[in-house]
C-alpha cells in the first residue's frame, strides 16, 4: 500500500498524468477544427478514459500537497499552483456534468430571458399531396462507426426511413466555375434576430427564408 501512494502522489506521475493531459487536449483541438465538434467531444471531451484522467489529475496533486507538505511559507508558490489547477478540474467537471451550451441574442438597448440550446439534431421534412409531416431527433453525428442514425416517419399510408451512410464535417454548399453548367446565384439572408443563412438559387428553383421566397428572375412562380 505505501508503495501505491509513493507511485500515486510522486511528481513523475504528476509529470506523466499533464504531459497525457496536453497531449489529449492538443489532439481535441485538431480533430475539432479537421471533423467537427461532436467528434472532439465522443473521443475526448466527453469519453470516459478523460474524465478518469481528470481524476487522477486531481488524486495526485491533493495528495502530494499533504505528502510534501505544501503549506509551508516557502513553498506557497507551488501550493497556488496545485489549488489553481485543481480549481479548473472541478469547474471542467461541474461545465462537464451540469452545464449546457447555447446562444442569447440581444439587440443593442435590449434584453432577453431565453436562450437557444445548441444540442445536436436532425430535421426530417416530407411533403406530400395530402400534406407535410415534420420529424427532428437530437443525436451526436460524427465519422465514428459507432455513431449510427436511423429515423422513419409514416406519411400518406407509406413509411420512409432515413439513415445515415456517411458523415463529411464542415461540408459547405458552393458555386464551382463549370463551362458545362448553369447559372447560379449565392444569397445570404439575415432576419432581425441577427440570425443569418447562406443558400444557393438556380433557374426554376425557389428558396424560402423566414416569410419570403427567392428565384432567379422570378423563373419560380410565387417568389417575392
């Protein structure tokens, strides 16, 4: 048991347990900025080999401030330095278990009590001639293989079921030069909550944002 704790509190495991920690935080960035947020967060963030590594973190540096007698005048300036990081562990921890994401808009002189949560979801929209049916289901989509969807909605008698066969991040509609194609229009719209989206308009087709449509040279009957 000694031999645990001397392995346990020694400051090569401190050394071992940060140098895992950088390393683990450097890759989320660089999987964050190449697949997407999501697949940051399954593979580090929000995995379970992390949040053991953050308990380790905090095990050791708590005990090696009793083991080596932290509190002493002369060695405050390491003890400021376990608290601190012990401080952002627990505040990683409770934004971990208890907090949640989302986005306020607030005009300038205004404000507001609500808030749009940003949890994952998918919209499934299926227009018939007897009408519309309107799915949305939350899940984390990302390039894992583990990360499947699969939603079916009924409409006019028949079912239809949709599945996900594979998953690009940070996948942008865009206007490509082509001698072979045709003309195309990109628009950016923004309504008067500041909130903005981008799509593109080609002849006969009509796009619709907020209460107003759009078409090129009103080729789309019912445009605004």
């Amino acid at each position: 048991m000694r031999k645990f704790k001397n392995l346990l509190f020694s400051m090569t495991t401190t050394v071992i347990l940060l140098g895992v920690f950088a390393v683990s935080i450097a890759y989320a960035t660089f999987a964050e900025s190449k697949s997407g947020t999501e697949y940051a967060k399954e593979i580090v963030y929000n995995a379970h080999w992390f949040e053991i590594l953050m308990l380790l973190l905090v095990v050791n540096l708590v005990g090696s401030i009793f083991r080596y007698n932290l509190f002493r005048r002369k060695k405050w300036s390491i003890l400021m330095f376990h608290f601190a990081f012990i401080c952002m562990m627990a505040g990683a921890t409770i934004t971990r278990f208890f907090g949640y994401e989302g986005m306020m808009h607030i005009r300038e002189g205004q404000t507001s009590n609500e808030i749009s949560m940003e949890k994952p979801s998918v919209g499934i929209s299926v227009v018939s001639k007897s009408g519309q049916t309107e799915k949305v289901r939350e899940t984390n989509l990302s390039k894992l293989e583990n990360s499947e969807f699969s939603e079916s909605l009924s409409i006019d008698g028949k079912t239809i079921t949709v599945t996900k066969e594979t998953f690009m991040p940070n996948v942008a509609e865009t206007i490509v030069p082509d001698e072979q194609g045709e003309p195309a229009v990109s628009v950016f719209g923004m309504n008067d909550r500041n909130e903005g989206q981008d799509f593109i308009l080609v002849k006969g087709e009509k796009k619709q944002f907020e209460d107003m449509s759009f078409a090129i040279a009103d080729s789309t009957n019912g445009a605004d």
